[in-house]
C-alpha cells in the first residue's frame, strides 16, 4: 500500500452573473470587468509557479462575459460597458449617476491614497480612471503603461486612456487562452457549474427546500415548472465547457454547492464528480464523527461526491485576511497536520471557496497569502494536493457508498438565501408567470434562474445596486 498522504483539494469558484440588459444592450454592472484585471489570471499565474495542483471553477455565464469584454472595449461590439463608457467620455447622465453608486461602496481597495485622488479629480473620467486602476491586480501593475497612470493624479489624456483600455483589453484576452494551456498541461483542474447558475435542486422540485426546511413558506407555483431548464443549464454548460477546452468537464462545483438526490441523478449523466458543503453530510446522515468528511462518497453507484471542509474554507474566506500573512499558512498548514494526524487513513481534504471576492480585503490582493500557502504545501512531503479528475483512483482512502442526501447549499444547509421570504418567493411567482407566457420550451428566461437575483431579495434593502439587480431580473423576464 502507498504511504500516508493528506490529499488537498484546492478549489477557487469564480463567478459573476449575467450583468448585460438585454434590452439596453449595456453591462449594468461592471463585476466581471474588474475581477478580470484583479483576479482571475493573476490567481492562476500564482498556481502555476508552484509544484502543485490546484483547481478552478469557471461558471459558463461568467466565461461567456470575459469573451464579450474584448469586443465591448474595443468598441467592435453593441454592447456597452457604463463604466467604459465613462472612461471613453462617451457617457451619458444614467452613467454618471452609476458612477456616484459606484463610488459610494467604495471596495476595502481603494487606499486612503487612492480616495483622496478620487475627491481631488477634475471630471467624472479622472474618477472612473482612478477607480478602475485601483482594481489593477498584481499582473497588471507591473505593465509601464498601469505603473505610470497610477502615478498621474489627473487630468488624463487620449492617448493615455487608449493605452490603458488596450492594456485592459490585452490582460482580458490572455484569460481564458492561459487557462486552457494550463490544463492541456495538466497543471490545474478545471470543473463548471449549471449555466447561468441556478439554485438547481429548486428548479428540478421547488419542494426540496421543505427537506432541510419543513415549515417554508414555499411560493405558489407548479413544483416542476422548471424541471426541463435544469437539465438544459446542465446540458448548455456542457457545451459551453467542451467549447472552450476541448474535452467534457468532469466534475461540478455545483452553484452555491446546492444538491438533492435529483440534482445528483441528473447531473451523473454529463459528470463524475460533484462537490458540496459538509453541512449536507451532517444533514444527510446521523453520523457526528468529523473525520468521515475525509473519505469519498459514491451516490448510488452513479457519481462521487466530496464534502468540503467548511472550517478551513471560511478562515481563508472571512478571517486569514486580518493576520500576519505567515501566521495565517502556518495555522492552515497546522489544521491540515492535526487531520493528517488523527486519521489511521489518507484524508482527502477540500478547501473550496470564493476565489475572487476575498482577496480585496488581503494585503497585495492576497499575493503575499498564497505565495506562502503554495511555497509551503510544495514543501511539506505528507501533502499531496490533487486534481478533482484524479478522484477516483486515489489510494489508502476509502469509498462510501450512499443513496441519499437531504437537499441544501453551503448557506447553512438550506435554500433560504433564494426563496422562503415574502420577495423572494415574488421572484419565483413572476418567474413562474412569464415562463408560462412565453412558453414552456423557451431558453430566453435562463438567465433570469440565476441565484443571484434572489440573494438579496428581502435583506439588506439598503444594499448599493439592488436596483439594478431588480432591472437586470425583470430585463430577463421581458
């Protein structure tokens, strides 16, 4: 038998939904844009100096956007970014009053430096310029181009602006090119999720909330209304995967890590691999001893199934930030030898995650965090991080058979981020209403099935942009 290992799943789920007002034909919201130049080359360009395998989850609907960008900066496309449009000076009062929210929640990037740049700027293009170079990750400030911008407090000229829109553009273009080569090489895994990324198990049943939450107040609509759309963003992500890299996915991340027994059913036709959360192992089975999660799970003979370490995942997402970087890997490297202590067999831990959204509030973007984190993994022997399409025939760790899980997410278990309240469940109602308006076999209302939508219905009502989200919810529906 082979020695010990701990097996390390890494797994960095980037995602941004559908922010194009079909209708206006404009990115209402400028996520995608900004993530692309902080985040999503530059954490694959730190996997790749290191001698270890880590993973990334790339939603369809978050690869198709990056496609757009190029064309929408370059002005060859209909499509409009309002907050290119503001750095090209081609904007208009609508614009200009998106910037002014922009503004107002302010990212924990924007340094003291940066914001006093920002009151001192003479016009609503210095500000969008400022703003947008304060989003600059770790790749791109090191470009002559960015470093002397940044330098510049305003007043920019055009051919500085055409410079730094074809740089965004250049960085934007090398994304998804970089990460295919990356896995023809076999350096990273790459998995997807349903399309637009829907709360999947409700779209197959709506009644599977009631599994981790009996008493919900559920909207009155058909349970399967939506039954054929779940399988078709599962079919579309499919396609949209093989398009791009060549080959079938392997594996799901699934949206928001939400499953039930039909999601599992369904999703094992297209895929051998699911991840989720391990507050779905606790729901699903009476079992409390910790050291289970560590094991791989077969679903009805049919797929396998890893449950992440919730513990672990969260201090990367919501705490590490705040150490000293160092301490922060030495306590994460101690979690993982405690584990790899306690367990007579090889542990398959997996440490899956946000990869975009936390690093904002990391010194350097989280540069100096995953440095350390690779460089110290790559040393230490008894790690072997692992690729999700490696699952299968990993040694000294054993496979669990089960035939049931109770339907949930990594939100507490349960579907209560999407529906149960009063204006979530009107989402589900006017979604319901306008499928059946249009027609039950009708691709147009996929995107407005994503879970984003629903996330801050009935919350935080003071929330920056939840107008917009409202628009671009209701643009779907028309």
């Amino acid at each position: 038998m082979r020695e010990k290992k701990l097996y390390l799943v890494i797994l960095w789920h980037m995602h941004q939904p559908l922010y194009i007002n079909p209708k206006s034909k404009t990115f209402e919201l400028p996520w995608t844009l900004l993530h692309s130049i902080k985040d999503y080359l530059d954490m694959l360009k730190f996997a790749e100096r290191f001698d270890i395998k880590v993973n990334f989850n790339l939603t369809p609907v978050l690869l198709e956007q990056i496609e757009k960008y190029t064309e929408v900066i370059d002005g060859k496309s209909e499509i409009k970014c309002r907050l290119i449009e503001i750095i090209k000076n081609q904007h208009s009062g609508q614009d200009s009053d998106f910037l002014k929210s922009l503004l107002k929640s302010l990212s924990p990037l924007l340094s003291a430096k940066v914001q006093d740049k920002i009151t001192k700027a003479k016009s609503e293009r210095d500000i969008a310029v400022i703003y947008t170079l304060s989003w600059c990750g770790n790749i791109l400030s090191e470009s002559k181009i960015i470093k002397a911008l940044e330098e510049k407090e305003n007043n920019f000229g055009e051919d500085e602006i055409a410079s730094f829109l074809k740089e965004i553009k250049k960085h934007i273009s090398k994304i998804i090119p970089s990460y295919k080569k990356a896995k023809d090489s076999e350096k990273i895994g790459i998995s997807t999720s349903p399309y637009y990324h829907p709360i999947t198990p409700l779209l197959l049943d709506i009644e599977s909330a009631r599994e981790a939450v009996p008493n919900i107040n559920l909207p009155s609509i058909d349970r399967f209304l939506f039954e054929k759309d779940a399988v078709l963003h599962i079919k579309k992500a499919v396609v949209k995967f093989e398009n791009i890299f060549g080959k079938k996915p392997f594996s799901f991340w699934p949206s928001e890590g939400a499953v039930s027994n039909k999601f599992l059913e369904v999703a094992s036709e297209f895929i051998k691999v699911v991840a989720t959360d391990e507050k779905i192992f606790f729901n699903s089975t009476k079992e409390q001893r910790r050291e289970k999660i560590y094991s791989r799970f077969v679903f009805r003979d049919r797929i396998f199934a890893l449950f992440r370490d919730s513990h672990l995942s969260d201090l990367i997402s919501f705490s590490y930030h705040s150490w000293d970087q160092k301490k922060a890997v030495e306590d994460f490297i101690s979690h993982l030898k405690r584990i790899y202590d306690s367990i007579d067999f090889s542990p398959i831990v997996s440490v899956i995650l946000d990869g975009e959204n936390c690093w904002e509030y990391y010194p350097e973007n989280g540069k100096f965090f995953l440095e350390n984190l690779y460089s110290t993994i790559e040393k230490e022997k008894w790690i072997e991080t692992v690729k999700l399409d490696e699952i299968e025939y990993l040694e000294n760790n054993p496979i669990i058979f089960i035939d049931y899980v109770k339907a949930g997410s990594w939100i507490d278990g349960t579907f209560l981020k999407w529906i149960g309240n009063e204006k979530k469940n009107r989402y589900w109602e006017e979604l319901a209403k306008a499928k059946m308006k249009k027609g039950y076999e009708t691709e147009s209302i996929l995107p407005a099935e994503g879970s984003d939508w629903f996330w801050w219905q009935g919350e935080n009502e003071n929330m920056e942009f939840i107008e917009t989200f409202d628009k671009l919810f209701r643009s779907f529906l028309i």
